[in-house]
C-alpha cells in the first residue's frame, strides 16, 4: 500500500496499475527522505521555496512525487507520462486528491517533451531502473524551456547506477535509499530562447 507521507494529503492512498515491471514507485521512506533534503538543503537557496514551485514529475507513474510535492505546499504539478495503464492510475490518484485544478497531465514521450508554457522550478525523474533516460530527459527537458535558472531536479536510479549527470547541470548531492539512489542537480544553465 503506497500513500502520501506529509502535508495536507497524509495518509491518502495511491492506486497503482496491476503487474507493470516498468511502473516502480518510490517508496513511502524514499519520498520522505527526499522531501527532508529538498526542504532543509534547498529550501530558501537561488529562490527555491517549495511552498512556492510549479513542478514537473516525469516517467510520472503513479503521481506519487508530483502530488507529495503538491500535498506539501508546491503551486502546480504537471504530469509527464506515455503508459496507457500508469496514465489510467496517475490521473485516479489526481482524482482521489481532488487535485485536478492544481494539475495538468500531459501524455508525451520525455526525451521529446512539448514546449513549456511556464517553467517549473523542480523536476522529478524516475524512469525504469533498466533504462539510463535521466540525463537525456533533463537536455531535452532544459532545451524545451521547462527549467527556471536554479531549478533542482531529483532524479530516482538503481543503487548501483552511477550518479545522473547531463549539460548545464550540477550534482548539488547524492543519496542512496534502499534499492535506489538519488541524485539532487541544480540547473545552471539559461532558459531556451
């Protein structure tokens, strides 16, 4: 059973789509270890207040990031997703939540994502384990216009991955959570003309 761990959506349960290897969400301990470092080594730092971010969680699975973000304080969430079933369960959680008017969820492929309308200044990424797609996202993410200057970006691995590293960004820190390791990268580059 997977549920929001903090914020005005605590204790709310997420549905999950039924024996998809590739949907694999972050787990509740996870979600809320990344959330203490983002509130006490990011909060208040180049401008990020999560209270105050547009976020953008891609590979977005179940929602679980994007509406923890939102169910503790952030502005807007948009939901980047291709997967039929993960789609079916991503927007029955944003339902459960009551949280459609603070969302948007796109369906799109993201190392070909669309051009942002306004750009977030925190970004998940959390792909299948199997598949090195962060630092692809993130350049095509960064070229499409999604990144505010100083946006951070937390990108979910396999333990034994090296740490996500792509153009324009820097590895702010590292942390491994069970089978996972996450990597915090502040963008350093300019927003897309």
């Amino acid at each position: 059973m997977m549920r929001i761990v903090g914020g005005r959506f605590r204790g709310k349960l997420l549905t999950a789509p039924e024996g998809l290897d590739e949907v694999r969400p972050t787990s509740d301990r996870a979600r809320e270890a990344v959330f203490n470092v983002l509130l006490h080594r990011f909060q208040g730092r180049n401008g990020f207040m999560l209270s105050e971010s547009r976020v953008l969680d891609v590979f977005a699975g179940t929602g679980a990031l994007g509406l923890e973000a939102l169910s503790r304080g952030a502005k807007h969430v948009t939901f980047l997703e291709r997967g039929p079933q993960a789609l079916q369960a991503l927007k029955a959680n944003i339902r459960s939540m009551r949280a459609e008017a603070d969302t948007s969820v796109i369906t799109g492929d993201a190392l070909r994502p669309p051009q942002a309308k306004l750009p977030v200044s925190l970004v998940f990424l959390d792909p299948p384990y199997a598949q090195p797609l962060c630092a692809p996202a993130l350049t095509a993410l960064a070229g499409c216009g999604w990144l505010t200057p100083g946006a951070v970006a937390v990108a979910e691995t396999a333990r034994e991955a090296e740490a996500v590293t792509a153009d324009g960004f820097a590895v702010a820190d590292v942390r491994d959570y069970g089978k996972a390791r996450v990597t915090f990268l502040v963008w350093k580059g300019q927003p897309a003309a």
